[in-house]
C-alpha cells in the first residue's frame, strides 16, 4: 500500500482566489491542467486513489479573504475527501485556551492536535 502523503495549507497564503489556486496547486503537486476553479479541484481530489492527509490551518483567514468563495472553497475539500477514501481532510478551527490546536475531519469529529 502507498504511503500517506500529509500536506499542509495555510489558510493565510491564500490572498485572492487567483493566489489561493496557485498556492493549492503547487502544494497539492496538481497538473498542468489543472482548471484553477472549484470544479476542477473537486474532480482531482475527488479522483486522486494516492492516500493524502490535508490539513489546512488558518481557515479563518480563507474566509476573511474571500468570503463566500473562500466558504465554498473549504466545502469543496470537505466534500472531496466524503466522496475519495484516500483523502482526509482536516480543517484546524482554532487554539483553546491551553494553546492546542482544534481541528474538525471530514466527519465532523473534533480532534485536538497536540504539539503541532
């Protein structure tokens, strides 16, 4: 079996939705091909059988930077990795109050990132 390839996103570098698409295809290592768009991201991820870990941190910032695409673009790799077995998604929502971090998978269960 493949080894899991772990990558992670920062939310932060993700400006405007011409910079979050380049940023993602370069760290996702994704063609040239690649659509630069919603729909394309979802149909590689959602087709990709490499087993892959993504944890993107800061979504916040996705959020503040796009707004509602930036809402869609978290959506889309939710969605992806409920449709790809070999894609886990995790999304860090915040820092509690002992400075570890939060993070929601792709099946909404709350897991505590220590250390990270």
């Amino acid at each position: 079996m493949d080894q899991m390839t772990e990558i992670r996103l920062n939310g932060a570098r993700m400006s405007d939705r011409e910079a979050a698409h380049e940023y993602i295809k370069n760290k996702l290592q994704l063609p040239d091909y690649y659509g630069r768009n919603l729909d394309a991201l979802w149909d590689l991820l959602s087709t990709d059988l490499s087993p892959k870990k993504i944890t993107i941190i800061r979504p916040e910032m996705i959020i503040q930077n796009l707004g509602t695409y930036g809402e869609a673009l978290l959506d889309t790799f939710r969605e992806a990795a409920e449709e790809n077995e070999f894609l886990n998604v995790e999304i860090e929502l915040n820092t509690n109050e002992k400075g570890d971090k939060m993070a929601k998978n792709d099946n909404g269960v709350d897991n505590c990132l220590k250390g990270e």
